[in-house]
C-alpha cells in the first residue's frame, strides 16, 4: 500500500455507520440489533475463514458461501433469511456511501423458508384465554381483558398496543390508531363492540390510578405497562387458562390472520388492517387457512346431495 493510499474500509468497521444509517432511518431497535448482528456475523465468518475483511473485497461467492454456512450450523431457515436480508441492506448502503462500486448481493438468490402452518390460538382456547379476565373488578384484570380484546379485534402487534395513547382510542366510533408502527405507517383500525366495552370498563376504573393524567394508555401497578408486561401477562394468563402453547402477542396476530381468512374476508383489506406492504406474511397465512376454507367449501356446496 502506499503511503497516499487509504487504507478501506473493513466489514467490522462499517457495522457503526450502518448502525448510525438505520437509526436515521428510524428503524425499530429490533431491527437495527437483527442487522448489525447479521453483519457481525458475516465478518466473524470472513476472520474465521481468511477472507480479506475490505468491504470492496467482499464477492457474490463470499456471500453465498457464508449463507450456506449457516445452514451447516443448523440453523433455521427463517434466520437465514434475516441474514440475507440484512445484507443485502448493508450492501446497499455501502454502496450508496460510494464505499464499494458492485453489490455482491446481486444475482444471489434468498434461503427458501418452508411454509409451514402459522401456531395459532382456536376460538375455544381465545374464549378460555378472556375468561381469564373478562368480569373482574380489578384494575388488572380489567387491563387485561381489554388488553386481549384489543389484539383479538385488532390483530395489532405488540408494540403497537403498548404505545397507545389516551388520544389514539375511540370507543363511540369504535376506533383505535396506531402511530407508532413497523415502517412508520400509522394506521387507524376498527374496534369489535365486546372490546369497546371491556375497554370502557377498564377505562372507568383507570381514573383511580394514581398516575390517571399518564398520557400512556396500560398503567400497571408501577406506571406504564410495557411490551414486556404484556408479553408476560399473557403468556400467564395462557397458563392460567390451560392453554398447551406459548401464547405470546404475535400469536394472537397470527389467529386474528387466520380467523379473518377462515372467515371469508379479503385479502387486500387483512394487508391494509395489519400494515402489511407486501404479500410475503399473507401468503403464510392463506397458506395455513387453505385446509380450512376448502372443507368450509366442500360442506357448503354438497355436491353429492344434488346426485
């Protein structure tokens, strides 16, 4: 190297920046720890292997071996496919920096993710999960229920419901918006008339909380009740009501998917109410409500009793 060329820029070294670039973007925390993780992974594998660390080194060969990699680890389809996709955002912004001139991304195609069935919670096991709740006259209780009906009406994520402001719910309009959403696209969604009414209820005994004038929607025994909370309450409320599963917020997301298409509704308005921009994540759920729909079908039409 000579003493007037710059040294380039490694892999390792270009994780901050990246870091920097996607918060700019006002990618969730979740988002930016899943791709620097990626990228982190990528240079340990470059290290481990001798492959020149420079960024503008790095080949479409180089990328293809590291994700075979990590299907020689064992590792999950759908982590593969994190992988691939963070990359692939790490390229792009090396190359719109002018770091590298070719994105050794192209022409590698993506880890294929087996379809496999969505785990969802049935209507009996939604029906035991509120029973847990619904009629309570605690705070908690009272919290909980709405918590449930809000997802089971909404399909909301987690996120979502835990960043709901006193403003963001109408219950005479039988509406909520959500602001703070993945890709920063807001959106307003109906509320079924069961949970206006056990938000109501738990409305009524929020104004004896003594943090009431809490701009934060869930209060909890300390304050604001978070994703974390949530994620725990449920998954004990899934204990108490004899639930054999991990019930967890994105499952019931998932079962708002399934019954919402097991129900006849449309594909494009289940893209509008869940955010989605793209079909990846709907095809998954039509796949899992195919079985379903096509016995509905069959029942309906009784073929063989017009023979």
């Amino acid at each position: 190297m000579s003493a007037h060329q710059a040294r380039s820029l490694s892999v390792s070294e270009a994780i901050d920046s990246f870091t920097l670039y996607l918060r700019a973007k006002n990618r969730a925390d979740k988002t930016v720890v899943s791709y620097r993780e990626s990228v982190r992974s990528l240079a340990d594998w470059m290290q481990s292997n001798d492959v020149p660390d420079d960024v503008a080194a790095v080949t479409r060969t180089h990328v293809r071996s590291f994700l075979l990699s990590l299907r020689d680890r064992g590792l999950k389809a759908s982590t593969e496919r994190v992988r691939y996709a963070s990359l692939r955002q790490f390229f792009k912004f090396l190359m719109a920096e002018g770091e590298i001139d070719t994105d050794p991304m192209e022409g590698v195609q993506p880890p294929s993710v087996p379809k496999t069935p969505v785990e969802i919670l049935t209507d009996d096991e939604l029906t035991r999960l509120i029973a847990t709740a619904e009629g309570q006259a605690t705070l908690i209780d009272r919290r909980d229920a709405a918590i449930i009906r809000t997802f089971i009406s909404t399909g909301a994520r987690a996120a979502e419901v835990a960043n709901l402001r006193l403003e963001d719910v109408d219950l005479l309009r039988g509406r909520v918006w959500f602001h703070k959403t993945k890709g920063d696209k807001p959106r307003e969604v109906g509320l079924g008339s069961k949970s206006a009414r056990a938000i109501d209820r738990y409305m009524r005994e929020r104004r004896h909380h003594p943090e009431a004038d809490a701009e934060w929607f869930w209060l909890g025994r300390r304050g604001r009740f978070t994703t974390v909370g949530i994620a725990q309450m449920l998954e004990a409320r899934g204990k108490l009501a004899g639930i054999d599963k991990h019930v967890h917020p994105h499952m019931l997301r998932h079962s708002y998917a399934h019954r919402h298409l097991a129900a006849g509704g449309e594909e494009g308005d289940l893209m509008r109410l869940l955010g989605w921009s793209d079909r990846t994540m709907l095809d998954r759920y039509a796949a899992s409500t195919a079985q379903e729909r096509a016995l509905d079908a069959q029942k309906r039409l009784r073929l063989d009793d017009k023979l």
